[in-house]
C-alpha cells in the first residue's frame, strides 16, 4: 500500500465526491473510481457506503482521515523540497492570478520573462478559483485579497487606481451625473455580491447611492463591455478605462479608491533560482509600470 493509492481515497473522503476528487487531482472520475475500487479490493475493507446520495465514508475510513492528512501534508514537504533543490534558471514556473489583472497585466510579465530565460517553462493560470500553493496547485500567485494559507511569504507589490467610467453616448442621453443628488436616474453595472466588496463597489455605492444597478458581474471584462456599449456608468481599473476610446472618466467629488496587488509564494520555493529570478523581474516590471497601474 502507497501513499499514490491512499490519495485517491483521501480526496473523495475530503471533497465527497468522484467528480470533486478527479479535479482536484487532475483527473478524471472513472480514473478515480477504478483507484478507489482497485484499492478496496487490495486491502479488502470498504472504505466508502455507496448510495443515491453519492459516496458516504465508512467508519473505518473515517477514522484514518486524520492518518492520510499527515501522510498528504508529509509528501507535499518532500516535493516542495525537490522542487526547490538549486537546478539554475531553467525548469517550470505556474503563476496563478485572476480576470483582468492575469490577462493585462502579469501576462506580459510572465512573457517578457520566459523570453529572456528560454529554458524555464512559465505556465499563467488565469482563473477565478484560488490556487492552494500549500499543496503546489502553483508556484506563485497575484491576487487583491489577503492570503489565509500557512507557509506562505507575501508581500504587496502595486496599487491599482479606478475610476468611473462611461461612454459619450451614454452621457449625451443622461447628461452628467448629479452626484449631489447620489446620481439619481443613473444605471451602473457592478460585482456580484460573490466576489465580495472589493475597494471599486463599495467606492462605487458610496459615490453613485442612488443610481440603478442594471448588473453585477463576476468579472471586470463584462462591465467593460456594458460600459462601452453605453448601457451604464462603470467603476473601471484606470488601466484599462483611460486607453479605451470610446469611454470618457468622469470627475467625482470622492477620490478615487486604489486597491493593492499582492504576491504570495510558499517559504520553500521562496529561494529557488527560477522562483527567485522570477519574483525580482515581475516586482521590477510592476514598479516601472506603476504610473499606468495608479496614475495620478
């Protein structure tokens, strides 16, 4: 019996499902229900009840849950450990960041990077799920929020400025917003409450309480386009509202919030060339574009 078999088991015990375990695994889910059986059969014990509910853990199974957590957490030290042995600025990166800031911004990093530096292979994750880098889902991450996983050196690395935006043909047909009166007759577009209250929704609702939100939104991308084909106002990232043609920013009375990028990256892989290399030119190219990313 090996830990490559216990993990199979150990996922579904933690997710709860086949389907839950495959992605986290990376596989698919008759893979992970040929392990699992294959791994009954082997030590002759049910570890999970199949029903109509799906696959309830048995009690034995449950009680080695706590076991397969050390065995889990033992065997990702020993591969944070491989990875970070000193093979020289070649060998694989996987950045992780989300919506806009991953395709604008650190896509261009992660390009000019790879290059100059033709034997390290960076692979850019950009999407909405957060990557443990605990469990070397990826090597290093840029996100707005805080980091909650243990083992992890973080440090800010940008500021993002916003602002409101609209499209002329918007303004022509509601005139400017009165934003003494909380923008009343005004539509805005915003984040969906999921994302939860990012710096540019809770600015937006103090500078606009009164207008009528025709949208929230996942993603910036969506309230781009919706700003740009003049259905609403949109608090934007200046970088990508000032270079648009057809939106125009608007003046408020309330400054305009700034929101901070931060990287994070775990405590061993911190000082592997590739890692490092990596983390000294993306800090670089942040700070030379730093009066797009905030601009005054």
């Amino acid at each position: 019996m090996d830990w490559d078999d216990l993990k199979f088991a150990f996922a579904v015990a933690r997710h709860g499902s086949l389907s839950a375990a495959a992605r986290v695994l990376g596989t698919t889910q008759p893979t992970v229900s040929r392990r699992l059986d294959g791994l009954e059969r082997r030590i002759g014990v049910k570890l999970f009840e199949r029903g109509a509910s799906g696959l309830s853990p048995t009690p034995l199974c449950a009680a080695l849950v706590d076991g397969l957590q050390r065995m889990e957490d033992g065997a990702l030290a020993v591969e944070r450990r491989i990875a970070a042995r000193d093979t020289g600025l070649q060998g694989p990166i996987s950045v992780t960041s989300l919506d806009w800031l991953g395709d604008g911004v650190i896509a261009p990093i992660a390009a000019r990077f790879g290059a100059l530096h033709p034997l390290v292979a960076v692979e850019l994750l950009v999407e909405p799920r957060v990557f443990n880098l605990s469990r070397r889902e990826a090597d290093i991450a840029f996100r707005f929020g805080p980091f909650q996983q243990e083992d992890l050196v973080e440090r800010k690395v940008a500021e993002i400025g916003y602002g409101l935006y609209a499209a002329p043909a918007y303004l022509d047909r509601h005139g400017d917003p009165d934003f003494a009166a909380g923008c009343a007759g005004h539509a805005v577009v915003t984040m969906y409450e999921f994302a939860g209250r990012p710096v540019q929704s809770v600015w937006l609702q103090a500078t606009a309480p009164a207008a009528r939100v025709i949208l929230r939104s996942s993603g910036l991308g969506s309230q781009l386009a919706a700003a740009e084909t003049g259905a609403a106002m949109a608090a934007l990232p200046r970088l990508l509202g000032d270079g648009r043609a057809a939106l125009r920013r608007i003046d408020t009375p309330l400054p305009c919030p700034t929101q901070p990028v931060r990287m994070g990256v775990h405590a061993d892989l911190r000082d592997v060339p590739r890692i490092r290399a990596f983390i000294d030119f993306a800090v670089a190219m942040l700070k030379t574009r730093a009066a797009e990313l905030n601009p005054a």
